[in-house]
C-alpha cells in the first residue's frame, strides 16, 4: 500500500518532470539546443513539447485518478524510452548523461512493478 503511494507520487513528480522540461524548451529553444537558429529550434521544441507534454499529463492523471494498471504499462513505455535514450547516449560518448535515462527507466519498471502487483487490492 505504501509503495502504491510511493509510486503514484512518483508519476505527479514524473509527469511535473517532463512538463517544466518541456516548458523550459518551447519558451527558450534556443538555450536548450545551441547552435541553432531560433524559428528551426522553436519549431523543433514545440513537436517534441507537445508529445512530452501528453506523457506527462498522462502520467499526472492516471495518478490521480489510481489508474494502477494503466499508468504501471505507461511506466513500461517510458522504461523502453528510457532505454532508447540510454543507447543514444552510450554511442555517443556522453558518459555521466547515461546515467539519467538509466535511472528513470530503472525507477519507471520499478513502479510499474509496485503498481502492476497492488492493481487486485482496492485503492485506499
């Protein structure tokens, strides 16, 4: 019951996370990407923001509304994402950067686990 608690409140922050990222990226696309010019970099934030910004809403809400097993299988899409990012970040050379998405695809298949084994007790 705890970790279920534990779990969903690692969504909000997950999905809060993502959103001020995303926030950061569309209203500063510049600082966030160097090196390019700002219509290409504005254009670039708001394709990426707008499918993050669904994630993390996603996440948000299903929290909220103790959707234990549909955010524990949003969790595992964000894992394999997560995973993704690790690779890139591995081929190139980025070191310590690995280390973030690794994390987050470790703590979102941890959750998702919590959530997918408290989904047959009801929610509190």
């Amino acid at each position: 019951m705890r970790s279920d608690l534990i779990a969903r409140a690692y969504a909000i922050l997950r999905g809060v996370m993502v959103m001020v990222f995303c926030a950061f990226l569309i209203f500063t696309p510049e600082q966030m990407m160097p090196g390019s010019s700002a219509e290409p970099a504005r254009s670039l934030a708001l394709v990426f923001a707008s499918r993050t910004i669904l994630l993390g809403l996603v996440m948000i809400v299903l929290a909220l509304r103790r959707q234990r097993e549909a955010l524990a299988w949003v969790f595992l899409a964000d894992a394999v994402l997560q995973a993704f990012d690790t690779a890139m970040a591995l081929a190139q050379h980025k070191g310590a950067v690995t280390l973030m998405p690794l994390v987050l695809g470790i703590i979102d298949v941890w959750a998702a686990r919590i959530l997918q084994r408290s989904k047959e007790r009801p929610a509190p």
